[in-house]
C-alpha cells in the first residue's frame, strides 16, 4: 500500500484569463464542445469555505484554522453572478446547481437564488434551480430557500452510523441533524430529493445497506458516489475505491433491483429502480465507469474563474472581463470560446494513464468548485 502523501498547494492561482474573441459568437442556445458535447448545466460555487472537514474534501490537516480563505472581495457578488448566468442560459444551459463548500454558510444565499429564478430558458421556460449542501443548516433554512424560487436539494450524508458519520465530518456534526435537514426539506416542498453518499472501501462501505434500507420508500432517491481522485489534498488511493457495480450487487442481494433509464442527457447517475416499485437508487461510477462523453457541465467557482471538468488542472478566468468594461456580448463570446475549445475527459483516460502519471499534478479541489 502507498503511503498517503497530502503536498500543500493553493489550487485557486492556477488560471488563465478568459478573452474576448475577435469574431463574436452570438448566442444561440446552442453551444457545442469540441467533442460536440452541448452546454446545458451550469454549477455555480458561492463560497470556498465549509464547516465541515470530511476527508475525501476538505482535510483538516490543511483545511486548519490558519487556512487563508478568499476574501469577501474576491467573491463574485450576485449581481455579478447572475449576470454572468444569464449569459450561460443564452447558450443553452437549462440547470443551475449552487455549491460551495457549503452554499448555505454564504448570507442572505435566497436574494441570489430569486435572481436566478427569474432567468429563462432560451425557449421561456424556468431553470432548473438546485443546490448541494451538507444539510448541517438546512432544518432552518429550507421553508425560505423554497420561497425564494429553490426547486430541490441534493444533500451529502455518508451513513447513519453517528459515529462514523461524526468521524467522517471530522467536526463531530451529529447525523440526527442532517435528518432533520432532510425532513424539513421534504416539508417545505424541495423536491425530490437526493441524498449523496461517497463510498469509502474499509470506511463506510457498511453502511450501505442500512442506508438503502433507510430512504427506500420515502420518495428520496439515494445516490452512491465511487470515491474519487479530484484535487491534490485529499490523499487518494484506488484501494479505497468501492465499484458502483459491487455497491448494486450487494443492495440487490438483500432488496432485489432492476435497472432504469437516464433521466436526461447527461445524467451522472446509473439508476437502479427497487423491484417492488418503492422507489431508487443511484450510482455514481466516475472512477469505473467513466461518463464523460456525454458531459454537459461547466462550473464557475465563487470568485469568477470557469472550469470544464471536475478533474481540471487549470481555470479560466472570467473576472476580470465581468468587473471590467466588457458588454454582455463581449462575455458571451468569451465563454463561447472556453467552451468550443474543451475536450476534457479526464475519467475516460485515467484508466489508460502510467500509475504515477497524475502525480504532482495540480488540480482544482472539490471544495473550491463544488462537486
């Protein structure tokens, strides 16, 4: 077994400023790839910070209290996000998820998401507006989220084992709460639901039948995420991954399933429907399973910086054109071009990749773009 090596290294300076083409790209509502891959789901990060310290995220070991988070000042301001969402939606983007780390720490997060609940689709039609959180504010949060225009959330749990989940979290959060979190949401009407769990071979890979057990026939669909190589801080190692198809097998075991159908292009999710109709689970396989050729997601991180993949080494920065003298044209034309330009797809080639090829490499940490 390897040892776990954590190298300490500032993810956020690694960008390249956006520019604004000489021929500008009107928007169409159609915007493809280099691989023809469309524009259709924006995730949005409006904080870098987290109460939370789970190790596959935000290690405490450099996630400290000497840790140097953004400034207010370098955050977008709604204003400004929205403004530059409204240009995303030009081109085609149908779906806006807000994430962090943890969305529900930035204040007053509703004014931002009535202003983006008031956008339109290119064909008039109201986004989709999620948002991923830890659930630790949601039990006092969710009855205004809802009001001000947030449609549904996807919440993280990792099991309900209290002790583990504490463990896990690192901040000793109890998992009672995050239930909680989870029925308020249920009552304030953001739904479905989702909750993701990440899997952790050797970790909490236990709990992931008493966690089917729990949510089956509640409506919430349950996800399981294969544990995943994204940034340099989290200390992965392919060991500590569990394949989406041996968490299926030993779920049907107990409770028989049969597969579904993706529920939109682009659908991250295998779906796996139980047998006797009381709901579904998800898997997540972007270690065994890669799904990158049906992509559709960009994520602009909370200080204006534009990535095309989860697993991207570099950014591109679109702030100094949105708190510049550039037109809404001249933004679109940018991001257009970023988007022209991508042909990530990092997870199809990792399995074709040296062992040690991703070693040293910087790459932008979940915690900074949201996952």
């Amino acid at each position: 077994m390897s040892e776990r090596v954590i190298p300490l290294i500032d993810q956020r300076l690694v960008s390249v400023a956006a520019r604004v083409p000489s021929v500008a790209t009107a928007p169409s509502g159609l915007l493809g790839d280099s691989l023809g891959r469309p524009l259709r789901d924006l995730r949005i990060s409006v904080t870098d910070r987290c109460n939370f310290r789970c190790s596959y995220c935000m290690p405490k070991e450099i996630f400290d209290k000497d840790y140097a988070y953004l400034p207010h000042s370098s955050l977008l301001s709604f204003e400004e996000i929205t403004r530059v969402a409204r240009q995303f939606v030009a081109h085609g983007v149908q779906k806006i998820r807000l994430t962090g780390g943890e969305p529900l720490l930035r204040k007053n997060l509703e004014i931002l998401i009535g202003q983006l609940a008031a956008l339109r689709t290119v064909e008039g039609q109201p986004l989709d507006i999620t948002l991923t959180t830890n659930g630790s504010l949601l039990a006092r949060k969710a009855a205004a989220l809802k009001a001000a225009g947030l449609q549904r959330v996807t919440v993280s749990l990792d099991g309900l084992d209290d002790a583990i989940f504490r463990a896990m979290n690192d901040v000793d959060f109890p998992v009672a709460d995050v239930l909680d979190g989870i029925a308020a949401a249920q009552a304030a009407g953001l739904g479905p639901i989702k909750v993701n769990m990440v899997v952790k071979r050797g970790t909490n890979d236990h709990e992931i039948l008493p966690m089917a057990r729990h949510f089956k026939g509640t409506g919430i669909v349950l996800r399981f995420i294969e544990y995943m190589d994204v940034g340099a801080t989290n200390g992965w190692r392919m060991d500590e991954v569990l394949p989406s198809a041996e968490v299926v097998q030993r779920i049907h075991h107990e409770l028989p399933l049969v597969q579904l159908g993706a529920s939109a292009p682009g659908e991250t999710a295998e779906r796996w429907g139980y047998a006797d109709g009381s709901g579904e689970i998800g898997v997540i396989s972007s270690v065994t399973q890669a799904f990158c050729g049906d992509c559709n997601r960009a994520r602009l991180s909370t200080e204006g910086q534009l990535y095309l993949c989860l697993f991207a080494s570099q950014g591109h920065d679109l702030r100094h054109l949105i708190r510049g003298d550039a037109t809404d044209e001249q933004l679109a034309s940018a991001i257009a071009a970023i988007w022209q330009g991508r042909s990530d797809r990092y997870s199809q080639l990792r399995a074709s990749l040296p062992p040690d090829a991703g070693q040293g490499q910087r790459r932008v940490e979940m915690s900074y773009i949201g996952g």
